[in-house]
C-alpha cells in the first residue's frame, strides 16, 4: 500500500494529472460476469433516461395523475433508504457507544450509505415531471416550510454532506492530503452526530408522507404509527444490508483486507445478528400492537390478507427466528440467509405500502413498465460501478496510511 502520494513532487503539476490519469485506469479484469450484465443495462438505461427527459416522464412509465409516484419512489428512495440505515446505526454504535468491535466496517457502511443517498435523490430527479422544480421542497415555496416534504428534503440534504464529512478522511489519504485529513478527521464526530440525528428524522419523515394518504392505502399497511414502523424497520434493514454487503465484499475484495480483520468478520457478523433479531422483534410485536388496536380481523380473510400474512409471517417472524437461532448456534451461514430474507421483506413492505396496497381498489391498477425496471437497475448497477471504484483506489477496506492513524 502506498504511505505517499506523488500529488505534491511536482511543481509544475504534472504529478497531479499523472496521478489522476492513473488512478481513473480500469483496474482488474474486464470482461466479467457483472461487467457483462450491466454495462448493456447501463446503456440501454442511459438511453432511456434521454427519452424520458426529451419527450416527459410519461413516455417511459405508466404513472398517472391518480398515481404519481410509483416504482422509481417505491424502490428507489423510500426502500433505498431504508438499506442505507445501516450507516447511522453503525456510527451510532462505533463513535457514540464505544463499540470498536465493528469499527472496521464503518467507512465500508458510511460509503455505501452516502452513494444509495446521492444516488436515490438523483432518482427523485427522474420522477418529477418537472425536475427544474425539484428546488421548491428546499426553499418551502409552494408546500410551505410547514410541509413534511420541506423536512424530508432538508434532512436528506444536510445528511447527504454529513456522510460526505465523515467520509472525506479516507479521500484525504487517498490524495496524500495530510494537513487537511487532520481537519476533517477533527469533524467526523460532529458530522456522525449530526447524521444520526437527521437520519431518525428522515427515516420517519419519509413515513409521514404517507400519513397524508389514509383514504389510498390499504387498511391493513396504513396506520398512524407509519412513521416509527419506517424508523425501526430501518434499522434491521440497514443491519441486513450491511451483512450481506460484507460477504460480498470479503470475497470480491479479499486482499485489502487485513487478516485480522478478516478473523473478527465472523464475530461482527453474529453481534449484528443479535441487534436485528432485538428489532425486528420490537417491530413485530409494534405491527402486531398496531393491527389488534385498529381491529382489521375481517381483512384477513381476503387475497389482501393473505399477502399481509404473508409478509409478516414469512418476512419478519421467520428471519427473526432464523437470526436468534443463527446467533444462539454461531451459524453465519444461516445469518446469512436470514438477512437475505430480511431484505426481501422489506422491499415486499415498502412496496406494499407506496405501490402494490396504494389504490389497490382502483379499476386501473399501476404496473411498472418495463423500462422504469431498467432505468431502476441502471441507478443500481452504476452505484455498484462507482462503490467499486472506490474501494479498488482508496483505503476503504484496507488499512489506513501510517501517518494517517497518527491524526485519528
């Protein structure tokens, strides 16, 4: 690994666009599975993009006036989001209560958190029908600085440069920029205080919305407790999506991780498990406090009841049981499996509330065209590109500099 960088040899500069042009050289192979799958995507996604921008937003999704917001909203923000908790809960862990056990993922996390948060707000850009409006929200004109929308758009703002603060040290030793990782080093607890605060904020506020759609959404998903299901579910959410990006990870990117870190990859994985078995229950037994208070027993007995059971059953209850188990037997793979199963019940949720359950009694019914799936697996699969990008240049995974720990 490289102690320093050639940025300041050269008076003249050229060290700087040699490093650049260096550091922007593909690196590894290039004709693998992943890069076969999705450069084709990416294109054709491109492609569409440019339609939708040219010719409106109606000339590749079936949104309507009665549903404006679908998958792109659905999937892309208000689930994204949610697998992007994972950054707030870790820092919260690592920087607030002292649990230095998983302090060598958090930059991993923190990366990945802030690239689902750029990525995901510039997906609200494809959704607006006029995307040169997208400044109204900010600025409270038209909705008012009283609007939930107001909130969400600022939370997300300001939380978007608190991950950008607390991630910047490892862009500092990317770039060999001493003076400057020690400024930025200084701020990283006052930005992950500030991030977790905006992020139970926003994570919740993005549940409200839908508070103003009662008379939309099936009975049986809507509540007024919308907004803490939002926020707890988050969390195990978050924690899933950590896990199962970390296997991933440790097998596309063995060697920049160090041994030890390696060895302790076991023991993070079964403490996490332990906190999303804890919340999950906490969010099972709130669904199930939620669903007795509003006596919906007749909707069970309904295709539209069979789905609820469904979900709660088999994608809370069961990867509950599976992650308590797991971390009871020490069983990774099984945790594994249960953060798989996690995930897919919160995407079935989010779904359930923002697109499958909203105006589920509508003569015409909202399906997704074809190409809002791919624009949506474009807006993936290029986060996934840049992710590795990083990784593969700066010490994300592997370890820091030497003269970088000395400012820590």
């Amino acid at each position: 690994m490289r102690e320093n960088y050639p940025l300041t040899t050269d008076n003249d500069g050229k060290s700087v666009w040699k490093f650049l042009r260096d550091e922007f050289k593909p690196k590894g192979k290039l004709f693998t599975p992943f890069n076969i799958i999705s450069v084709p995507v990416i294109i054709l996604g491109i492609i569409l993009i440019v339609i939708r921008f040219w010719k409106g937003i109606g000339a590749i999704t079936n949104l309507t006036q009665e549903v404006p917001w679908g998958l792109w909203i659905g999937f892309d923000v208000v689930t994204g989001v949610a697998f992007a908790g994972g950054a707030y809960v870790l820092t919260f862990m690592v920087y607030i209560l002292n649990m230095k056990k998983y302090h060598s993922i958090v930059r991993v996390t923190v990366l990945n958190g802030f690239l689902a948060y750029v990525f995901y707000a510039g997906a609200l850009l494809l959704d607006l029908g006029r995307p040169w409006n997208v400044i109204n929200p900010i600025i409270g004109n038209n909705f008012g600085v009283n609007s939930v929308l107001f909130l969400v758009a600022w939370h997300f703002l300001l939380y978007m440069i608190a991950q950008l603060i607390e991630f910047s040290p490892a862009i500092a030793e990317w770039l060999g920029a001493r003076r400057i990782h020690k400024i930025l080093s200084g701020m990283t607890i006052a930005a992950v205080i500030f991030g977790i605060t905006l992020s139970t904020l926003h994570q919740s506020g993005l549940g409200a919305l839908y508070l103003m759609a009662k008379e939309k959404i099936h009975p049986l998903w809507y509540s007024e407790f919308i907004p803490i299901m939002f926020f707890v579910s988050s969390i195990f959410a978050g924690l899933s999506m950590v896990i199962f990006e970390g296997t991933i990870t440790h097998k596309v990117f063995f060697k920049q991780i160090s041994e030890k870190n390696h060895h302790a990859q076991n023991g993070i994985i079964l403490g996490l498990s332990k906190i999303c078995a804890g919340t999950m229950f906490a969010y099972f037994f709130l669904q199930l406090l939620v669903f007795i208070h509003d006596k919906h027993w007749d909707l069970l007995n309904t295709p539209m009841g069979y789905w609820y059971l469904l979900e709660m059953l088999g994608f809370v209850f069961l990867p509950m049981i599976l992650f308590y188990y797991s971390y009871r037997r020490n069983n990774v793979l099984l945790i594994r499996i249960a953060a798989i199963v996690t995930m897919l019940g919160v995407i079935l949720n989010r779904l359930n509330v923002t697109v499958i359950g909203f105006r589920w009694d509508a003569a015409i019914r909202y399906v997704p065209s074809w190409m809002e799936f791919v624009v949506t697996l474009t807006v993936i699969f290029t986060e996934i590109w840049i992710f590795r990008w990083v990784i593969n240049r700066m010490p994300v995974l592997r370890d820091s500099p030497s003269w970088a720990k000395e400012d820590n």
